[in-house]
C-alpha cells in the first residue's frame, strides 16, 4: 500500500514535515480568522488575549456550565486567538530550518543582517500593502469607518505601530498587529540568537515570559508589553529550540514510542490549556501548551489514517496568509448579519466569502515579484 504525505512526514528526519507545517498554518489560521468574527459579537465571551481578565475566565466557565446554541462561538472566541502562537513557533522553526539547518544536501550560509532586515520586511510589507489599501476602501464605505491619523499610516506601512502607547487603539484593522510584532521577532533572532548557543534562547524565553508577571493582569503597561515582541517571546523561542534539538526529541519519541508519545503530548496539553487558563500566573504558559497540542494532532491525525483531514487543514494553510490579509475586509462586510440576530447566517456567510476570496488573493500575489535574498 502507497504511504501518503503525512505518513512519510512522520518517518522524515525532521520532525515536522513540509506538508505538517502547512497542517499547522491551516489549523491556526482557521482559529484567528474565526475568532476575529467571533469575539466581535453581543454576549459573546471575550478572550485573555492581551490581558488577563478573571471576569472573562468565569464568563467562559458559565458557557460551559450552562451550555446554548451559542457554546461554539465562545469556544471560538476564548481560545481561537492561540492560533498566532502557532504561527510564531512555525516562523521560529522555519528560520532555523533555512538559515541554520546545515546537511550535505542543503548547505546554509551565512547571511548578513541589512539583507536578512530587507528581505523580511518586504516579504511582510508585500504581505501587508494589498490587504491594507482594499481594507481601507471598504471601511471608508461601511457604518463606522475608522478615523486614521497620519502617523497611524505611516506607523502601518514603516510596521512600528505596535510600539505606540496604546496599540490597540492605532492599529485599524486589529489583526495587522501581528507584522509589526513579527518584524521585531526577525530583528530578535537576527541580532541576539542567529548561530548563537540556545542558552541565549532559554535566557530571554524565562526574561520575557516571566517579566509579564510584573504587570497588572487588567492593565495597560501588560497590554503594551504583549502587543511587542517580548509577549510573544515564549511560543517563538520554543520554535527555535524544538528545531535546533530535533534529535533529542526524536530520540524520546522513539523510546516511548511515536504514536503514544504523541497521543500522550495530545490529551495531556489538551487538559492543561483549559487548566492553565484559570489562573494568570499559569496563562502566560498556555501558548506553548497550544503548540504543542497542535503538532501532536497532527501527528496523530496521521496514525489514525485521517489524512483527508490533514490534507483540508494543509490546503488552508497554503492560503493562510491571504486568508489573515483579507479576512477583516469580508469581517467588516458580513458581522452586522450577525449582531442584527441571525447569528449563524452571518457566520456562514462570512467563512464562504473569506475562504473564496482568500482563494483568489493567493492567486493574485503569485503575480507580485517575491523579494530576493
């Protein structure tokens, strides 16, 4: 019998193969541009995304307790956001793979920081620009345009924007936080951990992540903090390291065995993102417990035989970045069905237009020139 993508993914010297990657991508784009829809809405449970609310905590414990119609959206609300983590821990993982992952095959070399600077964030700005302009249009159409300054603008095409007192407030739409938050990480791994020993790594995963515990839960110096690289420190060096000790864990796999070791990760990380989302000084914790319920998913979606699945999940991961670009203009268009009262309907309809024309944008960035190296 023909083994399949995934199930030679699982055999592959690396742990994550291409086709898991793009598994992962999907799985997380699915939760962020669901969410975004979701946790918009009346009576909807808001997430501890930036801040740590307790009353958000206890509103999604009532959900559960006291189930509805309405139980998918605040799941999807509460939690769908953990698809970024996801995509950091994919970024970190993928630059290990491309600038430091050496074998006879694939020789890497050195590369110098003003051209690793330029080249990602042109990939990030080309990413940005389109998404932006078409945004701005449709807003500038629809009740309840966005009132822009003109350093906002500016902020948005230089992606600084994350660094203004109160992000959230400047950054229109919401989601395109993530590029700024992304570019620093680059300049991160470039200047601080690129070729550098994985104790620098450890040391500002434990500075970043325990440094949150400084702040309010509820304020705004916590909310800064989160919106800039050092909130997202924890899930993007655990990319680094899980790409750099491929072997040491593969070697753990294999003495427990890879399906129970992963169906182990699996239940276990299940259990302890609910538990750790109870309390704040465990919350800060809950992205890598994420990541790691993810790829132990899709490993094990791979035993199972429900490659079918993984193959959905990897066809959305294909058009991932389109999907995060365009999902706030089709958000905007859409989500006053829902808070008029038909709450799927608009749901529904939201998810066939941004998949349809994520579709099409993929296909119209394949004609933007890429930038080089």
């Amino acid at each position: 019998m023909k083994e399949s993508h995934y199930q030679i993914g699982i055999e592959s010297k690396d742990l994550l193969s291409r086709a898991e990657c793009h598994a992962l991508r999907g799985l997380a784009i699915i939760g962020i541009f669901l969410h975004n829809y979701c946790h918009w809405l009346p009576g909807i449970t808001r997430e501890n995304e930036y801040q740590y609310f307790q009353s958000n905590v206890d509103a999604f414990n009532r959900a559960l307790l006291n189930p509805d119609g309405k139980l998918p959206i605040h799941f999807l609300s509460f939690f769908g956001h953990y698809g970024v983590p996801i995509f950091l821990f994919l970024s970190a993982y993928g630059l290990v793979m491309k600038y430091e992952h050496n074998d006879a095959s694939h020789p890497v070399s050195y590369v110098k920081s003003a051209p690793f600077f330029r080249y990602h964030f042109l990939k990030l700005f080309r990413m940005m620009i389109a998404g932006f302009i078409a945004f701005v249009i449709v807003d500038q159409i629809t009740p309840g345009s966005f009132h822009y300054q003109v350093m906002d603008i500016i902020a948005q095409l230089g992606l600084f924007n994350n660094f203004f007192p109160h992000p959230d407030q400047v950054i229109w739409p919401g989601p395109y936080w993530f590029f700024g938050m992304l570019l620093q990480l680059y300049v991160v791994y470039r200047l601080c951990f690129y070729r550098r020993k994985n104790r620098w790594v450890l040391i500002a995963l434990i500075l970043c992540t325990f440094g949150q515990f400084l702040f309010n839960p509820e304020g705004d110096a916590l909310n800064w903090y989160r919106y800039n690289f050092m909130g997202s420190m924890l899930p993007f060096c655990c990319g680094l390291l899980f790409a750099r000790e491929q072997r040491q864990i593969a070697t753990w796999r294999n003495r427990m065995g890879r399906c129970q070791f992963d169906g182990f990760v699996l239940v276990l990380s299940f259990v302890f993102v609910y538990i750790f989302s109870l309390n704040f000084f465990t919350w800060a914790f809950v992205p890598v417990l994420v990541c790691g319920f993810s790829i132990a998913l899709v490993k094990v979606l791979g035993y199972c035989h429900l490659d079918i699945i993984n193959h959905g999940l990897a066809w959305f991961g294909q058009i991932s970045a389109a999907l995060f670009v365009c999902h706030p203009i089709t958000r905007k268009i859409f989500i006053p069905i829902s808070r008029q009262g038909d709450l799927y309907t608009g749901l529904l309809l939201y998810i066939i237009a941004s998949i349809g024309l994520a579709w099409i944008w993929n296909q119209m960035m394949k004609k933007i020139p890429k930038p080089v190296l």
